[in-house]
C-alpha cells in the first residue's frame, strides 16, 4: 500500500514538472516567434539596410530570448554616418520595440544628445535612476542614443549595466547609437572596419588626454574595460531613400 501511495506521489510530481517545463518551453517558443514577426515586418520598413544587420542582430538577440536563465544581458551598438542620423534613431526605436514586443512590455529611450555639456556626475546618477527604474519595472529593454555625447565620465555607468556575468541585470537589452561625423559608411567597408570606425571615435570623443587619473574621469583603461563591455555586436545603418518606416514608435 505504501508502495502504490509512493508511486502515485510521485506520479503527481513528475506530471507537474513536464507541464512547468513544457509550459516554460511554450512562453519561450512565443517569444521566439513574435519577435520574429516583428522583425519581418520591421524589415520591410527599411528595405535598404544591409542584409547581415538583419541576421546579425536576429541571432544575437534570439539567441537571449531562447535562454530562461541568462547569465549575462544582451547589447548592441548601431552606427551611422550623418546623412542617416533619422534612420538611426527611428530603426534603433523599431528594434527596441520589436524585442520589447516579445516580452509583453515596452522600453526606455535615453537621448545622450540631450545630455551633452551637463555635469558628469550627475548624468551618471539620472541614467543609474533611469535604468534601475526600467529594469526593476517593466522595461526591460533600453536604448541609449548617441552616446558619443553623452559627458565622458556619465559613460562609467555602463560598466554596471554590461558587465556580462557581473552584470546588475541579466534578463534586460541595451542597445547604444553612435553617430561618426562623417556623411556616410562606405558600403564596402567590413563589419569589424566599422568596429574599429565606432571605436576610434568614442575614444577620440570621451577620453580624457589631460592625464587626469581621478576615479570619475575616463582614461585610456577605462574606456578599454568600457568598449569590452558593449562592443558585442557592432552594426552600420545606412540612410533610406524613403520614409517607409515608423518613428513614432513610443516607450
């Protein structure tokens, strides 16, 4: 009799945790799949652009959707030239919408421009506020444009948000623009070239050549630590001839 009341226990148990998982394996097949409707259609919306941002960024970011525990968050740089400044803001707003989309929930808009000339500490405290609120609410997705202009040592808190496995938040995206001054990336160039395009500017734009070693100004080391942390996936936008696409997408 024991024995029957032991086995029908654990009967019980076992059906219990097949339903959980395949109840966990559904969400995220879901998830998976409503992420890439949205994408599909957010392609239409910008038929120019080259055909590894899409791949890329559909890997990269299915491959953090598919994951029920991740050990790290997920975060990538577009870039442009200044002739595609708008569609860089309005495909950067459509891909946060897309993944946000996926998780029933929506994202933060930072505009680093908007920023640009304040006190370094405090930009670095409003973003920390900013970020906590969306990540601890409900959105978890946030994108950071133009950080180029953002002050030099506001950039710091970034080294919380994308510390990979040390990271404050694991289940959220980031995704940063950087403007280059140029009008335009030659379409010849080759992903890693634009990495070290976007590269070099940030340097040239946030590090600090007065040889200041305070712990709230950005060196030549911090910004490595920095660009290990982001540079994940490194993207060029180019600009489309026609305005096919919505920006006016809210958070």
């Amino acid at each position: 009799m024991l024995c029957y009341i032991l086995a029908i226990m654990y009967v019980r148990v076992f059906v219990v945790v097949v339903v959980v998982v395949c109840l966990c394996f559904s969400s995220r097949a879901v998830k998976l799949v409503r992420f890439a409707d949205q994408l599909s259609d957010l392609q239409t919306q910008f038929p120019s652009q080259r055909p590894e941002l899409w791949r890329m960024s559909k890997i990269h970011l299915e491959k953090h959707l598919e994951t029920a525990h991740p050990s790290e968050p997920v975060s990538l740089i577009f870039t442009a030239g200044q002739k595609a400044e708008r569609t860089l803001q309005c495909l950067a707003r459509g891909l946060a919408a897309s993944f946000s989309s996926a998780l029933n929930a929506s994202f933060l808009d930072i505009d680093g421009k908007s920023k640009a000339g304040q006190d370094s500490d405090e930009v670095k405290l409003d973003i920390d506020s900013q970020l906590k609120a969306a990540f601890e609410g409900e959105k978890p997705v946030a994108i950071i444009h133009r950080l180029e202009e953002l002050p030099p040592g506001s950039t710091l808190i970034f080294y919380r948000y994308c510390d990979h496995e040390n990271a404050a938040y694991k289940r959220v995206f980031l995704l940063f623009s950087v403007l280059l001054p140029q009008d335009e990336i030659p379409k010849e160039k080759r992903l890693k070239e634009v990495e070290e395009m976007v590269q070099d500017y940030l340097k040239e734009r946030l590090v600090d050549t007065g040889g200041q070693t305070s712990f709230n100004i950005m060196n030549n080391d911090k910004f490595g630590g920095l660009w290990s942390r982001i540079s994940h996936l490194v993207l060029p936008v180019v600009s489309e001839k026609g305005e096919t696409w919505k920006c006016d997408v809210c958070c």
